[in-house]
C-alpha cells in the first residue's frame, strides 16, 4: 500500500496534539526512534514502521466515523483452488453478481479471479479446465476491520478491491461499488 511522504505524516501526527512519548507507546515503538523519524535524521525508515505510525494517525483522527466493517460485504465469497473448472467458477460469479472473488488455497488467500481474466475463455470448452494459480490475479490488501473506511479508496483504486480482516481472519471485501456507501 503506498503511503503518503513521511513529512506529511509528520505534519498529520503533530495536528492530532498528542506528544511523542504517547505516539510511540500506542504503535510500539521507541520514542529515540521516532525522534529521529519525526526530526528527519532518520532517512530510511521501514515500511513496516512508517505504516505503524500513518494507520495510528488514520485511526485517531477519524474516531467514530465510518470503518470498513460498516462498508464491507460480508461473508466474502471465496473460491478453492483447483476444486471447480472455469465454467463452475464463472457460474458462481454470474449468479452472485460479482465481478471477482478471492480465491484461497489451503485457507489462504493466495489471488483474485475476476470477470476480465474469465473472459479470456471465452470461445473455449472450459467445463474440464480447472481453476489455477496462472489464472490469477495477485491478491489485494488487507485491512483491518476497524480501519477509515474513506482510507481505503486509494487501495481500491489499485486492485479493485480490498479485503478486511477481523480477528486475524478474512471478515468481507470492499469494492469500488461499496465505496458508495460513503456518500
């Protein structure tokens, strides 16, 4: 997920009035750490850290509004690997009126199928083609079910989807037609 520069983030977390001592307890982190971050002396912060401090900030200024839980489908239906040919999967998808589905191996998301990549088919007797991982698109993001719901249109913009999780679990998929439910 890319994120926004760091001096943004910066310029974000110090809007928000809390001190830096309270910032780097409530994402983990050390306060020396993120002096150095926060004072531009640390040049190449970690992905991983930088994004600790930006889904904080996202969080705190946006308490109480909308999350991606309110926004999601749920239940997500998901295709298994290998189990249903090309014509089984695109029925599915027909009689859902879905455009993609996450497609999982054993219990893990491992890509999307999607409308476009099942028309490449089109033409084909595809009632004895199974469902594989060349058939794929790569698997969206991930975000957590109590995330900014309006945080995530960029993400959907990128992958025409986003999957939220919920106690460590796929919980619903928000797509770009869910991000209606924001007007």
């Amino acid at each position: 997920m890319p994120l926004p520069d760091i001096n943004d983030i910066v310029k974000r977390y110090k809007s928000l009035g809390i001190t830096q001592k309270e910032l780097a307890k409530a994402i983990n982190e050390d306060v020396t750490w993120l002096n150095k971050v926060v004072k531009g002396k640390n040049k190449n912060p970690t992905y991983r850290r930088i994004k600790k401090i930006y889904d904080y900030i996202e969080k705190e200024s946006d308490e109480g509004s909308t999350t991606t839980e309110d926004i999601c489908t749920h239940p997500v239906t998901m295709i298994k690997l290998g189990g249903k040919s090309i014509l089984q999967v695109s029925r599915i998808l027909q009689k859902k009126k879905f455009t993609q589905a996450p497609v999982t191996k054993r219990d893990k998301v491992i890509g999307m199928i999607t409308s476009g990549k099942l028309n490449e088919f089109l033409g084909q007797d595809v009632r004895n083609i199974r469902l594989n991982e060349a058939h794929l698109l790569p698997a969206p993001s991930r975000v957590p079910h109590d995330y900014p719901a309006k945080s995530v249109k960029a993400l959907v913009g990128y992958s025409k989807c986003v999957l939220v999780e919920k106690h460590s679990k796929i919980y619903g998929i928000i797509t770009e037609e869910d991000l209606f439910k924001l007007f």
